[in-house]
C-alpha cells in the first residue's frame, strides 16, 4: 500500500464500513467501489484536519478527497474536503472550542450555524457558555451523509445506505519482517477416475465358461473311455 509504503501487511478479510470505522491504531480497512476508495484508519482521527500528511490526500490526481472524523472520548468532530489538491473546506471541534474553520461553509450546514441543533444537557447542568450552538459529531455526521449517503448512527434511513452492507477488506499493520507468512496451498485432490470400459464388437455372442473336465484315471485314458 502506497500509505504504509515501509510496512507489512497481515491480511483479516471483509468487515462491514459498520465495524471498520471503529479501527484500532495498527489496523486499517479499505474498499474501492468503481471511482470511490474508502479507507479507515486510527491516523485520520486529526484535531487539525489541514495537517493531513499530503499521502492520504488523493485529490491531487483530480477528484475530491473527504475526511470525516468523529473521537467519542473527546466529544471531537472533524470534516474537511479537497478537490483537485486544494483544501476547500476544514472543520474540527470540541463542544466547547473550535479547533479549525477554514474555507466557506456549505449550505447544509447553515442549520447548525442558526442553532436548529442544539446540544443536549442533562437535568440539573447548565450549559457552558462557550458551547457551539451544535455538537460537533452530529456536525460531522452531517458532512458525511451530505457527502456520502450514509451515517453511522441509527438505522438506515429512506434513500441512505446501510453500513453494514458496505464491505472493507481488513489488515493488520507490520513492521518489515513481522507480519506472518502466509501458509503455502493444500495440495490439490487427484481426480478419481473412472473404470475404463471395454468395448464389445457388435453382434458378437454372448460368451459362457467352457466346461472344465474331469480328470480321468489311467485305465480309462489307456482303453480310450471318455
């Protein structure tokens, strides 16, 4: 992989986008469905999306390259957005602080900017007064349905696809040398092979068992009996 050019790979198989976008740091699962590459890595939960390093950026190439990222221990969401290398929309946050904010908001977040989703407190906490008028994981979570299609919390809706049908293959991330190797094939299973058959000639007789003699004395053979 172009990502990891100076490590080994250890392959674990299909995961539905469902489980692969909670990957663990040494892990990374990826998917191509025609155009679209989709890949999950503990690397890109970044509080500073425009310091992605440049080789997870594709968009160079032309095309767009999404990040969305969203930390439940921290409360953190981030997006961002490039196209043709360009970084055209940036945004990280806590509850409380915003990380980044770079480029022009896009339309569908001006409802979260205007206060129509507001965060929840439980009974008997006042609210910090320096709270977004949002929270930041439901604001990623939008940027990724906007973007995408689909959101990661909840059951699929009408027109939005189901993450757990959306297939990442899964690999576990070596140093040069440590990952296992792969167990040579089985040896494949000769073919059984039929009874050969032995062809007859046509209209031919059918054949009995001669019959065996019975083994006669010496008188008899002297005097000529049967």
């Amino acid at each position: 992989m172009s990502l990891y050019p100076d490590k080994e790979f250890e392959s674990l198989g299909p995961q539905p986008l469902s489980m692969a976008a909670t990957v663990s740091p040494g892990y990374v699962f990826v998917g191509a469905y025609g155009r679209v590459s989709v890949v999950c890595s503990s690397e890109l939960s970044t509080f500073v999306p425009s310091k992605l390093p440049d080789s997870w950026n594709l968009s160079a190439e032309g095309g767009s390259t999404l990040l969305i990222s969203s930390v439940p221990e921290t409360a953190q969401g981030s997006f961002a957005l490039w196209e043709d290398g360009e970084l055209r929309r940036s945004f990280s946050a806590i509850p409380i602080d915003i990380v980044e904010n770079l480029g022009i908001p896009q339309t569908w977040e001006l409802e979260f900017w205007a206060g129509n989703h507001p965060l929840r407190y439980p009974p008997g906490i006042l609210p910090d007064p320096q709270s977004l008028p949002f929270h930041p994981q439901q604001f990623a979570e939008s940027a990724n349905l906007e973007w995408l299609g689909f959101r990661y919390t909840g059951a699929p809706r009408e027109h939005e696809l189901d993450t757990t049908q959306i297939l990442l293959w899964g690999f576990k991330i070596h140093r040069p040398g440590e990952a296992p190797k792969p167990a040579p094939p089985a040896p494949a299973p000769m073919p059984e092979q039929a009874p050969t058959e032995v062809p007859m000639p046509e209209n031919m007789p059918p054949i009995h068992d001669a019959p065996v003699a019975k083994p006669r004395g010496r008188l008899a053979r002297y005097f000529g009996f049967k």
